[in-house]
C-alpha cells in the first residue's frame, strides 16, 4: 500500500456500477514507483475512499502498460492488461488486449482475424469455462478484446493462449465454422490460422514485452 501524503497524480472517472448500474466516482491514483517515471502504482478509491481496485502487479502485469496507451509505442505480438474492474461483491472483470500485429504498420485480413477469432472463443471455452466472458475483434484489425472474470494472473493466460495456439497447429477443422453457427461461415481459412499461430508462438518470449 501506499504510505499517505505520498506524491500521486490523481485521475477522477465517472464510471458506472457493474451491478447496478448506476454511476459512481473512482479515483485513480497513481504513485511514480521509480524515478525515471517508467513503474506505476495505480490504485483506485471509490469516492468514500475505499480502496476498489486490484494490484494488477501481484497478478503479473506491469502496473504502467495496465492503461491506454499510445499506440506508436505498441509492440507485437503482445498480452496486455487493459483494465481490472471489481464489483461491490469482489467479482473482478478483466479485459485483456491479445495485440497481433502492430498498429499502423502491419492488419489481419477479415478471413485470418474470423478464423482466429472461432480459435479462441473454442479455447478460452475449454480452458476456462469458469471465467470466460468473451472475446471480441479490434476494429483497426490488429488484435483481439479478451474478457475475462475472476481471473487476472498473467502466468495463466498467457499458459492458456500458448495452449490454444498449439491446438491450432494440430487443428483439422475452424471450429464453428457451419451456417448455423456463424454469420459468414464461408469466410474461414484454417491454413491462415494456423500461418498466425505459428508465428506468434515464435515470438513467445516477447508476449509481455508491451512497449
Ligand atoms: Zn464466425
């Protein structure tokens, strides 16, 4: 924690209750961890000052990549912490940036990205049924949302993505890929799925390295 009268910059968000709905105050604070100004520590108070936000560093993450960030800064293939959001009974959203390609420079064709996409809806599914909530495109197609509940560690995911990729390597078939179970089921590749696994598990070592 935090020793008080410490030196932060304080962020103040309207934000809305994720069980009911109505909008709250959060109070981000965030604390310069070292003195190049590179390590954060953010913390977040409702606006009684109770403490609501999780220590994404015990997680695995780096507290300061765990924001938007500047995209021309972005490497990839990439894990990356997006957000951490706790309900009034515990319950944690996380929202998970899985960067494929960095921005501006290098997209996913709609065929690789729909593919992929039926990947890794099949595998989070499997791997974490308790905690997968879903997984949704990057409109300037460099990447994939990926939401989760209850379950934040870095280690984990990234565990589980290498296992799904893996999967698609050995894979004989898109997975969903019927008209009745998706919505241009025609537009499928399994060869350029398999092309993109292979070359972000090449990278694999370098998936936490976000900037
Ligand atoms: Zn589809």
């Amino acid at each position: 924690m935090s020793a008080p009268g410490r030196r932060h910059s304080l962020i103040v968000m309207l934000t809305w209750c994720s069980s009911c709905r109505d909008q709250e105050i959060v109070q981000y604070r965030i604390y310069p961890m070292r003195s190049d100004g590179l390590i954060y520590q953010v913390e977040a108070r409702d606006d009684k000052g109770k403490a609501i936000m999780v220590d994404v560093t015990k997680l695995g993450w780096d507290a300061s990549t765990a924001v938007e960030l500047d995209h021309r800064r972005l490497k990839a293939p990439t894990i990356k912490l997006r957000s951490a959001i706790q309900g009034p009974n515990g319950d944690v959203v996380y929202c998970i940036d899985l960067r494929i390609t960095r921005p501006n420079a290098e997209f996913l064709s709609t065929t690789k990205m729909h593919s992929f996409e039926h990947f890794l809806l099949a595998g989070f599914r499997k791997y974490l049924p308790e905690n997968f909530i879903s997984i949704g495109l990057m409109g300037c197609q460099t990447g994939f949302y990926l939401v989760l509940l209850n379950e934040g560690n870095a280690e984990v995911i990234c565990r589980v993505y290498e296992q799904i990729l893996r999967d698609i390597l050995v894979a004989g078939a898109v997975p969903y890929a019927s008209v009745e179970q998706c919505g241009n089921y025609r537009n499928h590749s399994l060869e350029l799925a398999q092309t993109l696994a292979r070359s972000i598990l090449q990278s694999k070592d370098n998936w936490r390295q976000v900037v």
